[in-house]
C-alpha cells in the first residue's frame, strides 16, 4: 500500500505552528523567529516532506516544463538521445519535464507553448525562432553556439568547434596527413556553419588546404556514400575527416571499394563520437562532443539563469586504430 504523502498541515501540527508560518518557512517569504525557522525546518525533515510540484507551480505562476527544439530527423542521431538524457536528470531533480518540441512547430507558437523556458538543441542560421522567443521574454538557452549578439534571457553552451575541430586536423596531420579531405554538414545549422569556420581557421594558421564536400544534415545512406566517393575517387586525400554522426562505417566501407586501406593510406577520424565506431573492424578516432554534458549544463542554464552568457563543454578526442599511421606518405613539412 502507498504511504499518504506528507502536507504542510502535517508539518505544522507537528512542528506546533501555522500552516501560514510553515509556507513563509518554506518559501523563504515573510517573517518568522529563528527558532520557530529551524524548528519548522528540522520537522520538514524528520516528516520527509516534499513540496507538491503541480501545487508549487500554481502558486509561482510556472508550468513546471522546459521545452527542447530538436531538428529534423535528430532522432536517427546518438548526439540528441544523450542531450535529451542530460536534460532530463538534472531536470527531473528539480521536478520539472522535458517536453519535446516537434521541428514542425511554425514561428508564433513557441511562444505560446505552455513552458517556462526552452532549449533549442541545434538552432539554423537566421532562425526565426530566436527572434520569436526574444521578444516573448521566455529564458531560452542555445547549444552549439550563439547569435553575434546575444539578447537577454537567452544563455549558450558552445562546443568549442574551432579549438575541438583544429586539434583533431593537428593530429591528423601530426600522424602522417597532408592532403586532408572532410565531409561536413551544410551551414545551415549552426554545427555545419562552425565546422566550416574552424576549417577556414586552421587552414589560415597552418598555411594547408582542406577538400571540402558538403551535406545535408539529414543525410542519406546513398547521399552520403556518394559524397565520400566524390572525394576518395582521385586518389588525392590521405585523410578523410568525417563531420557528422553515424557516417564512419560509410567511409570505411567506401574507402575499401576504392581500394583503400586505413589507417596504411587513408588516415579516417569524426569529429562526432559514437558506439558504432568503436564496433568497426577498424575502430575510429573521434570526437566524444559530451552531449549528455552539454544537454546537463543546458538545464542548469535554464533553471539558475546566471548573470554570465552561458558555458563551455570542451570535446576530447578519442585516438583510435583508424588513425595509427605514425608515417607520412607524402613530403615533410
């Protein structure tokens, strides 16, 4: 049988006070004698009282939800099921839901969704919805970068593309690479747009040149085959850089049909770890980008709403067998 959940008049008559006094003690609100607060407070947890989350909700006004805007087709992806999880537990331990925001959603209706705040996962370039949600005044928190200006009531997680991005091309070219090829998501998302900027960036400090071949986010099998061939057909790379999920048994399966061998011709690394990669025959380097982290500090964000414009979640990056080449296969420097 299920025990009756303890209320503030159970508190009050065995602390001996008002349930009034129990509410100013509880909210921090109006006046109350220390002894009568410690009192009070020492009763809250001898009962194991818990505040009735739909109860408190009411009384501050507040749905007690946060919503979560992913793009289309997130779901296929590893990345979003983590940040979904991360969100979620931190969350959950303050009794408020994660309600999923379909990508269908039109402009003009996040604002009227009945959350207290919102993260968007993967915001586009131009997005109208950034807008939307400034002028509504609801807290948002943006991850994978932010807007050049950043309005009030909206805090970042960023990823450090650039430094994470530039230390993995470091690493190819620091084992053996020097006619680099990479596969990245069209700049229509944030990620695919600071991914270019990072490339642009090492490629202006190290004087090198990267083979760019774009795609959409919601890539296909065949789309994305056909890419990574375009690129490999000619012989030229000596390392593929594979810039979205779920696409490293793809490169590693079309780099054999051409007749390449990884990692003793083709080097091969993801800037977007994954469980598949490390079941391959040849297990890959990647980036670990720490979804679960970035959708945790995410819902920090929304529930302190700090001062500071948001967080930074650093990647690591995981050196696997696809890129053990020790030698170059091209001229030094």
């Amino acid at each position: 049988m299920t025990s009756r959940r303890v209320t503030i008049r159970d508190v009050a008559s065995a602390a001996g006070v008002s349930a009034t006094t129990v509410s100013h003690v509880l909210s921090g609100n109006g006046r109350v004698h220390p002894e009568t607060r410690a009192r009070v407070n020492d009763t809250v947890e001898q009962l194991g009282y818990r505040p009735n989350p739909v109860a408190a909700n009411l009384r501050r006004s507040t749905f007690g939800s946060v919503g979560l805007v992913l793009p289309p087709s997130s779901l296929n992806y590893a990345f979003y099921s983590e940040l979904m999880i991360g969100a979620s537990e931190v969350l959950l331990e303050e009794a408020t839901a994660l309600s999923l925001i379909p990508p269908s959603a039109a402009p003009g209706q996040l604002s009227e969704l009945a959350v207290d705040a919102v993260i968007i996962a993967e915001p586009r370039t131009n997005d109208p919805v950034l807008q939307e949600l400034s002028q509504s005044g609801k807290p948002t928190v943006l991850c994978e970068g932010s807007p050049d200006e950043l309005p009030p009531d909206m805090w970042t997680v960023d990823s450090d593309t650039t430094a994470s991005v530039g230390a993995t091309l470091d690493h190819l070219h620091a084992s053996g690479a020097r006619r680099i090829a990479a596969v990245v998501v069209e700049p229509v998302l944030w990620w695919g747009r600071n991914v270019l900027t990072a490339i642009d960036t090492w490629e202006a400090a190290t004087g090198r040149t990267v083979r760019r071949g774009i795609i959409p986010f919601a890539v296909t099998p065949t789309q994305a085959r056909d890419q990574i061939r375009a690129l490999l057909k000619d012989g030229w790379p000596d390392a593929l850089l594979v810039c979205h999920e779920g696409l490293g048994a793809s490169a590693l399966a079309t780099a054999h049909r051409l007749g390449r061998q990884v990692p003793d011709d083709l080097l091969v690394a993801c800037t977007v770890d994954g469980p598949d990669l490390l079941t391959l025959e040849t297990p890959v380097t990647a980036l670990d980008l720490r979804p679960r982290r970035i959708g945790q500090a995410a819902a920090r964000l929304v529930l302190e709403r700090p001062s500071l414009p948001g967080t930074t979640i650093h990647p690591e990056l995981h050196l696997r067998a696809s890129t053990a080449r020790q030698r170059p296969t091209g001229s030094a420097g």
